[in-house]
C-alpha cells in the first residue's frame, strides 16, 4: 500500500477537527488550551506532508519556526493558567467570565 498526500491531509483534516471540537465543547483551560495545541501540530503536519511531496524544504523549515515559537507560547500559556487558577482556584471557562480582581 502507498501512503500518498491525501493520507497525510485526512489526517491533518481530522486532528484539526478534533481540536476544533475540543475548543468548541470543553470548559476546563486546560483542556481547551490541548486542543489548541492540537490543532497547531495538524496544521504543522500538513505543512510537513507538502513539502515532502514537493521535494522542498521550505516547509519544513516553516515547521520549525513555527515549533519554536509554540514552545514559548506553551511556557507563556501554561503560566497564565496556573496564575488564574491559583487566584480563582477553578480553571472552567463558565466561572471565569470575568477578570477584575
């Protein structure tokens, strides 16, 4: 069986979707923020797929970029979370609706 590039962006479509879902559905940050994060590695995946099946490097060299500047986000992300939730103690979505102290 050959894998081709339409294996690769179903793939992609469907981890986006799924991210999509979660962001969509769930109410806990946490949560929400996973999803995010798996919605911006399926894009990453289909980028890698293209320039596999182009024979070029330019985007995979965008993927890494792109994974060096979510590596910060992550830090900056998770920190966020954890400062809302030691002044809340909750992290769901419906309790936080407002951010005044």
């Amino acid at each position: 069986m050959n894998i081709g590039l339409e294996h690769y962006l179903i793939v992609s479509a469907l981890l986006f979707s799924l991210g999509l879902l979660g962001v969509i559905t769930r109410r806990n940050l946490l949560i929400i923020y996973m999803s995010l994060e798996l919605m911006l590695n399926s894009a990453n995946l289909a980028l890698v797929a293209f320039s596999r099946f182009n024979n070029q490097l330019d985007g995979q060299v965008m993927v890494f970029f792109i994974m060096t500047v979510a590596a910060a986000e992550v830090a900056v992300g998770l920190a966020l979370i954890v400062a809302i939730f030691r002044r809340r103690q909750t992290t769901h979505v419906e309790d936080l609706t407002s951010l005044k102290l």
